[in-house]
C-alpha cells in the first residue's frame, strides 16, 4: 500500500474520531461568508408536537425562489441526514445538498425526524413510514407560507426511505413539481430485507423478532414501492449506486419502469459505479464501515451537481 494511500486513511479516521467526540451544539446555519443565508425554523403538528429544522435561501434574491425538502432515510437523523451513534456520524449529506442549492437559487427545508435534535414528541422509532410522510406534508405547508418561496415550485428530495416518502406524497399531491430520488428502493420490502440478509445486514434468524418488535420494519415487509411509483406525475430523477448493500442497483429500473407504465417519460435514471447507499464513492484502499470501503464521508461533486442540474430544469 502507497504511503500517500495510508496518510489518507489515518487523515480520515482521526477526522472520525473527533466528529464523533465533538459534544458541542451543532450549527446548522450557513457561514457570514456564504452566498446564501437561512434561519433555524419550527412550527407545529396537528397533535401538538413540533417539527425543528433549517431554511436556507440564496441572499438577495428578489423573486420567489423554487424550493425543495430534504427526507431523511429510515430510523433516527438530525436535519443534515446524520444519524445518532453511527460510527460514520460526520456523515451531513443534507447539509452538502442545502449548501449547493442555496447558493445557485434554490430555497431548502431540512428537518430533524420527530424526538430528535430540537424536533419534539412522537418519537420516529415509534412511527410507520406512511406516518412520517404526514410530517412532510406539514413541512410543504410550511414552505408554502413562506414569502421567499413559489408554492407553485416545491419538489421532495428523499434518500432512502425517504425516496418512497417522497412517492408516497407525490402519488397524491399533484401539486410536488418534481422528485429526486436516491438510493429508493423499487421491490417490496420482503425482497429489500432478503437481499440485505445476503449480504450479512440481518441474521435471518432474528427476523421475526424484529418485525415483531418494530412495527414500522413490520410495515416495510409488506410495502411495494411501485404502487406509489407508478402514480407520480411530476419529473423525476432516479439515482442509485451500483455497489448498493442496502438497495439493489437495478430498483431504480424498476421505479424507472414503474413511472413510464403510467405515461410520465419524464424520468432521469443515474447509476453510480463504485458508489454505495449512501452515495459514497467506494475506494478498496479506503477505511472499511458498514457501507464498504470509504475514503471520504463527503458526497462527491459530480453527484451534487447532477442533483442541482436537474432541479433548475425541472423545479
């Protein structure tokens, strides 16, 4: 192994260490410096408990703004799409969407999931899928009041689980101007779980007691993707990484398929090579997580900028 290669890898598990060591109060807003501004945000559900997030939106603009939400994946995250006790919690995806959004045009509204950062009540672990997506109709109703947004221009960014919320919402809501998905899944979550089991996420053996024990897995077991899919009328983009362990690469042909059934051709696909569900770049000299082998816990440009050029197109 080069000696340039083993810096790299000691540069980035020290950088780890101290992300995950680092108990300070994290700061979601943008720099002084930065091209765009924002403000922390909340506002209320139905049943009383409150959603917590960030706004940002590029300074001095002087027409209402597109806008998107970022959906996070399944169990627990902050706004940033960084989950609590992973051992790759530096990992802010959402925080890298919002920055390069923002700062070409576009407004972003990123939320912690109920009982998480400065969200409170229900907690996420307790809720199903389905009941999560109310959450983010709130959030739409919230962008729509806000004065620097078009509310004719809202489109849904999910990762994840959070890609089959977006459908979920969409295959009502006429009103999303467009999708992205990434890393969604297009089987049922029988055959999701299945593959997972394959590559030594799930013990086969404690199956039963998780779907006994978490009802919202209990949900995923039975849910196929492509009922909702199939009934989205807005743009969409797909993208999906090919060294996926959580989520077959070729779901997103299956979403791709599902959409075009019923007459929407506005479908972009992405396949990544060498990247994985977290849309990581995959490197075999890198530091081994539960995601493959990493050298950088960063989304790599050329996925962030397939992401906004599609939205200034679309949204």
């Amino acid at each position: 192994m080069r000696v340039k290669n083993i810096i790299t890898i000691l540069l980035f598990s020290i950088y780890l260490f101290a992300c995950q060591n680092n108990t300070d109060e994290i700061n979601y807003l943008p720099s002084k410096d930065a091209s765009y501004t924002g403000a922390n945000i909340e506002f209320y559900l139905p049943c009383g408990d409150k959603i917590a997030g960030t706004f940002t939106y590029p300074k001095n603009s002087v027409q209402k703004l597109p806008a998107v939400i970022l959906i996070t994946g399944s169990s627990a995250h902050d706004r940033d799409n960084s989950k609590p006790g992973n051992p790759i919690n530096s990992y802010r995806p959402f925080r890298q969407i919002a920055e390069k959004l923002s700062s070409n045009g576009i407004a972003v509204l990123r939320l912690d999931d109920r009982g998480i950062g400065k969200s409170a009540g229900w907690h996420i672990d307790n809720m199903t899928t389905p009941e999560r997506a109310d959450d983010i109709r709130e959030g739409i109703q919230f962008l729509k009041k806000r004065i620097e947004v078009d509310s004719l221009r809202i489109g849904l960014i999910g990762l994840s689980e959070g890609a089959s919320i977006a459908h979920m919402i969409a295959s009502k809501n006429k009103s999303i101007k467009g999708l992205v998905l990434l890393s969604g899944i297009g089987s049922t979550g029988k055959e999701i779980i299945e593959y997972q089991i394959k590559n030594g996420l799930y013990d086969s053996n404690d199956l039963p007691k998780l779907l006994k024990k978490n009802k919202n897995l209990e949900f995923l077991y039975q849910f196929d993707p492509l009922k909702t899919a199939g009934l989205i009328q807005a743009p969409v983009l797909i993208i999906n990484g090919k060294t996926d362990r959580r989520v077959p690469y070729t779901d997103a042909f299956k979403l791709t398929n599902a959409i075009r059934a019923n007459g929407n051709n506005n479908v972009e696909l992405k396949i990544l090579p060498n990247y994985n569900h977290l849309l990581l770049k995959e490197s075999f000299d890198g530091i081994e997580t539960g995601y493959g082998r990493i050298q950088s816990n960063r989304i790599p440009d050329e996925v962030l900028k397939i992401i906004l050029d599609w939205i200034i197109n679309e949204i």
